[in-house]
C-alpha cells in the first residue's frame, strides 16, 4: 500500500513551454479570418496538444493546403532556417514560439558557421534538426562511445563520416565549438568534458542545457530512496526520457506514463514511497490527476 508521495520540485511546465502555449492560444482567440496551424507539435505532450486542437488550433498534415489568410505557429523546439525560409514563401503570417533557449544555440551555431561543430544530442529529435540547418559542418554526437569514435578519427586526420551522415572534415578542429541540445543529461556533458581533457581534445565548449531541464534534473535527487519512480511525459520529449533514463541509473521500478490512464497499467502494491517526476511539457492538471489517483491507492 502507497505511504508516502513525493513529487520532485520543479515537476512540469518550464517558461519556455508556458510561453509558446498561451502564445498559440492568444494567437488563436484574435485569429479572424482563416486558421492558426501548428507547424509541428507545439510541444511533446498529447493532451497540451489535444487540448489545443479543441480549441481550433489544427496540426499541419500538408504544406500544400496552407492558404495565405492562415497563421503558421513555429513549436517550442524551432526549425531550421531553410524550413522557415520556405514557409515564408506561402505569404501566411508566421508566428514564432521557438523558445528562447532554443535561439540561443541557434545563434552560436550560426555565428561559428564556417568551424566544425559538435552537438551533443538525439539525433532525430526535431530541436536537432532544426539546429543542423544552421550550419554545413555540424556533427551530432548522441553518446560516448560516438564522442570518442569522433575525437579519434580527427586526431588520426581521419574523416568523421562514422559519426554522422554528414561528412565532416575535422582537420582543423582546434577552431571547432561543442554545443549541446537545450535538455541534455547534465552528466553526459560533464562525460564528454572530462573525454576531450583525457584524449587532450581542443575544442571550445558552450554549455547550452537550459536551466529548467538542469533544475528538473537536479531535483531528481528527492527521489533517490523512494521504492518506485513515475516519470511523466510525452513518448517524444526528450527531456521526459532523460528524467527516465537518469532514475533508471538509481531504481529498479521506474515507470514512464503520459498521464493517469496509464496508471492502470502499474502495479503499484509492492510499493510504499512512489517518487512523481514530470518533463517540461507536462502540464501541472496532468501531475495533480496522477497524484490524487495514487493517494487513493
Ligand atoms: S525545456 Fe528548456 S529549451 Fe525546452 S522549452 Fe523548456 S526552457 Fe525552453
């Protein structure tokens, strides 16, 4: 039987995400004539995105149906500039969420051009990929083992095919920049930090994790003794699955919902302390609903 709850502080929506949401729903409660289109989803959780569409707001399934009275809402994560670039030529309004974290890196990315660039981060999440538009010479790195695969083959005067599907020529790499996507595990960086002091590895490091995915994973640690951990999150949010793996390193029983439907899926009995953590995306009414459902356990 369940004695004890903790939620993990700072559980929920960060700023970057309240932004874009009330952003889109200002957007479209003075929306007159045509519609407001999400360019992608806004943020990676169903039921701020659900909540969304039954609000008016629609997710765009065709370039080809956007007319020039609709509005274009760019997500959180941002899209490259090419992406953009294209969007504009449809004459539609285009309004841009892209959280300000996001532009950051963007702008690191752009300013460093010209230089190999190392970006830490999933490879196919949509903030990544956006990212990469940025510039011709960037190489993703999603782990370890591909950070020193790379940092080898460039210290060889090898090329860097392996690590990417871009080929990279990082011969020159003592010019280089490693930035990271915005809801990095903080201990993957330090990881590669300490990987390029080992293999004496130059490179200019720009510590872009945002600061509400560092408090979220700090806040990790409130929930190191209990006996089972609920993270909640959309399937794609990247941050989500970085609470996720992060508890899995310290409990055996982590379990990684999208919202209290999925509780029934659990067994919670053998459990007494039940940790609750929650992704950037996950609204609060979602936590609180999955807090009451486990009380009464
Ligand atoms: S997790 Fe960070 S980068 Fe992503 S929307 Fe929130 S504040 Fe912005």
């Amino acid at each position: 039987m369940v004695q004890q709850i903790i939620i993990a502080p700072h559980s929920g929506f960060c700023e970057g995400v309240k932004s874009a949401v009330n952003r889109a729903l200002h957007v479209a409660a003075n929306k007159k004539n045509g519609r407001v289109i999400l360019e992608g989803e806004l943020v990676h959780n169903r039921d701020v995105n659900e909540w969304l569409y039954a609000r008016g707001i629609a997710l765009l399934q065709r370039d080809l149906d956007i007319q020039k009275e609709d509005t274009i809402i760019i997500r959180a994560h941002g899209i490259s500039p090419q992406r953009r670039f294209y969007l504009e030529h449809f004459g539609c309004e285009i309004v841009d969420c892209t959280c300000p974290f996001v532009r950051h890196i963007a702008k690191i990315i752009e300013a460093h051009s010209t230089k190999p660039i190392i970006l830490l981060g999933d490879r196919n999440h949509v903030e990544v990929e956006g990212l990469c538009g940025y510039s011709k010479h960037i190489c993703v790195c999603e782990n370890l083992a591909e950070c020193s695969r790379l940092i080898d083959a460039v210290q060889q005067s090898s090329r860097s095919d392996e690590c990417d599907h871009r080929s990279i020529n990082f011969s020159k790499i003592d010019d280089g920049i490693l930035v990271c996507q915005s809801t990095l595990d903080v201990d993957f960086l330090k990881a590669v930090h300490n990987l390029c002091d080992k293999k004496n590895f130059p490179i200019k490091f720009f510590d872009t994790i945002c600061g509400a995915t560092r408090r979220r994973q700090l806040g990790l640690r409130t929930l190191e003794n209990c006996d089972a951990v609920i993270v909640v999150g959309g399937k794609h949010s990247a941050n989500t699955k970085r609470l996720y793996e992060k508890m899995k390193q310290k409990i055996v029983a982590v379990f990684w919902i999208e919202n209290n439907e999925n509780l029934a899926e659990i067994d919670l009995n053998p459990y007494k302390k039940i940790g609750i953590a929650a992704g950037t995306s996950t609204p609060q009414s979602v936590l609180q609903n999955i807090y009451g459902e486990i009380s009464k356990k």
